[in-house]
C-alpha cells in the first residue's frame, strides 16, 4: 500500500476559502470549536487545518468536502464512519500542517500516524528528563546544546507519531518505549504492534515531522495543497 503525503501552509489562504465557503463546509461542531479559539490568528489556522484536511479527503474520496462527517474512536482519534477504508490522521503545527492518509483494501487493519513538531520548550533537558525513556534522555544530554533542539524535536515527533498510530492518545506512557535508534525499541511489555514501520524527517531548518503505520509502505507520495516556495523536506531516520 502507498502512503499519501499532503501538506499546507496556514498563513496562506487555500483554494475555495473565504468566510463563506468555511460557513457552509464546515459542521456545526468545527464552527462553534473554530469560535472558542482565543486569537484570529489561531481561529485562521485552526480553520486552514480544517479545510486542507477536507479538501483532501474529499478529493481521494471524490465527495464534496463539506459531505464528510467525522466521527471520534474511544481513544480520540478522528474517522469517517460511512468511508471505512479511508485511513489518515492531521497534524499541524505553528505556520504548518501535514496530512497522511491511504485507501486500505477492504477488511484491512492498516492505520497511520503523522507528528509535525515546531515548537522546543525553554528547558528540553528538563522535559526530557520527565517524560523520555533514561536512554533517551541521556542521548540528548551527550550531545552538543547547538543540536539539542532538533534531537528533541525528533524524539517527540516518533513518539507521538506512534501514538497517533496506536490511538490510545497519551494512555501509553511516553517513557515505556525509546525512539532514538533507527527502530523504536518497547521497554515496559509487548509492543502493541504486530507490524511497524517509522520514519522521520527534517522539515525546514529545524522542524521534525515523523510518520508511522503498522504495515510497511510501497511508496510515499508528497504534494503540497498550495505552492510553498524554499521549503526543504528530506529523511533524517
């Protein structure tokens, strides 16, 4: 199976986006979550997420984007309940989001998980040190504080990319399975994954943005929703 890669800036405006267009696409729901949000400037890209994310469902699905109606599973993550075979999950982060999805045969299990991560907290050793794996954060201790930034980044991203994939949200403590190898390695039990596969990359100069899926993919295939001049995404595990 191949994986689809779709990606948007929130500081531009997308195709068909206007205030009326978000009013008559969006469910009740997404408009009153959008009014709760404290400054335009997250009520704007809260709502660019939004819209990538249906604009690109409803072009796999060849439905019109405002026809789509998510539903929650019991951990939180996102689905559509009448399109079964349409796997995906939504991350954005700052200025950006990223969207992976695939159309999985039927019966199939296959399920995805994306992190895209810009922000670094003020003390990433102390954060570390909290909720890493030991091996993890001695890893980033050992290394030089000019690359700390981008390690932690890429830690974070696998982890949460792998309980995206998972669903169960933060349910899986993040310090019972270490990432900073090339193949994440369980720590307190059985992984719960029969099949995994994670991969992560630098986006941009310093941002990380890591993928997960519990089969392994033939293909990745990246596009951007609109043109996003001098952004640089290539493999970093």
């Amino acid at each position: 199976m191949d994986l689809e890669v779709r990606y948007w800036s929130l500081d531009r405006p997308l195709e068909g986006e206007s205030a009326l267009a978000l009013e008559r696409i969006f469910s009740p729901s997404e408009l009153e979550r959008r009014s709760r949000l404290v400054s335009p400037q997250l009520r704007e890209r809260w709502g660019r997420a939004r819209l990538g994310l249906r604009l690109s469902l409803g072009h796999s699905l060849q439905l019109p984007p405002e026809s789509l109606e998510f539903a929650l599973a019991p951990g939180g993550k996102p689905y559509l309940p009448r399109h079964p075979r349409l796997a995906f999950n939504l991350s954005h982060s700052e200025g950006w989001a990223a969207l992976v999805y695939l159309q999985r045969p039927e019966g199939s299990k296959a399920a995805v998980g994306i992190d895209l991560e810009a922000s670094l907290p003020q003390a990433p050793l102390e954060v570390g040190k909290r909720f890493f794996a030991p091996r993890e954060s001695l890893f980033l201790e050992r290394l030089p504080p000019e690359q700390r930034g981008i390690a932690f980044r890429r830690l974070w991203t696998r982890k949460e990319a792998l309980l995206k994939l998972e669903g169960s949200g933060l349910r899986i403590p993040l310090r019972h399975f270490a990432v900073e190898g090339e193949r994440p390695l369980w720590l307190h039990g059985e992984s719960p994954f029969a099949h995994l596969w994670l991969a992560t990359y630098r986006w941009g100069l310093e941002w990380s943005l890591s993928l997960a899926a519990n089969f392994e993919p033939r293909r990745l295939h990246w596009q951007a929703l609109a043109p996003t001049p001098n952004l640089l995404i290539e493999r970093d595990v």
